[in-house]
C-alpha cells in the first residue's frame, strides 16, 4: 500500500466519522424540535381544556409558568444543538476540502511516476535501439 493509499483511506474515514456526527447532531436537533412542537401543541391543548372547564382554569396560570420554563429550556437547547450542528458541517466540510486535496497530490504523483517509469522505458528502448544500430554497422563492416 502506498503513502497516498493510506493518506487517502484516513482521509475517507475521517469524512465517515464527520458524517456520522453531523447525523447524530441533526437527528438531536430534530428530537428537541419535535419537543417544542409537542409542547406547544399540548399548551394550546390545555388552553382549550381550561376555557371549557371551570375547574382546570383556576391552575392554568400556573400550568403556563411552567411551560415558559419547559419551552424556555428547549429553546436553549434547540440554541445549543444548532450552533453544534454548524461546526460540523464546518469540519465536515473542512475534512472533505483536506480529502480532495490528498486525492489530488496522489494524483499527480502517479501521473509524475508514470512519467519517469515511460522515460525509463524510452531510454531502455533507446539504448537497445542503438546497440542494434551499432552491431548492424559493425556486421557491415566486418562483412
């Protein structure tokens, strides 16, 4: 295996793992979102309940200090989870930028090896090409 191969394939398994974290951010991100429109969805449920019942209305108040803090504190969280799923899409993308860069470089020193293997190979036909040339003058003269 050469350097470029193991450079490559680290490069690759960094990516899968950067994606594999993003993912797992997002699906976080997506849970507390979930949570706010539960939440909401069961205030607006309870709101309903406490104008048709009398005996609820008298702790709605108290049910709706309760869901400021639950919703205040989904907030800080869906906040937190955001700004962790942007940094990484950032080394997501950063790790991506470094693997093309590495795929490039071993590129081009294949394309530098293949060069120097076919001017070997030239200079070997080339010397072949004038020993033969050689010995055919030298057949000439001799004969």
């Amino acid at each position: 295996m050469s350097w470029s191969d193991s450079l490559i394939r680290i490069s690759t398994y960094e990516v899968d793992e950067l994606q594999k974290r993003l993912k797992e951010v997002l699906d976080r991100q997506d849970a507390v979102e979930q949570a706010i429109d539960s939440l909401d969805l069961e205030a607006e449920e309870e709101k309903l309940r406490a104008r048709v019942d009398p005996s609820v209305a008298w702790c709605h108040p108290d049910y709706v200090k309760a869901w400021k803090l639950r919703r205040a504190r989904l907030d800080a969280q869906l906040a937190a989870v955001t700004l962790e799923a942007e940094g990484a899409r950032d080394a997501l993308a950063q790790a991506f930028e470094a693997l093309k860069k590495v795929e490039h470089v071993a590129e081009l020193a294949r394309l530098q090896q293949a060069k120097a293997e076919l001017r070997i190979e030239n200079a070997a036909l080339d010397e072949i090409a004038l020993r033969d040339s050689h010995r055919a003058r030298e057949l000439k003269r001799r004969g």
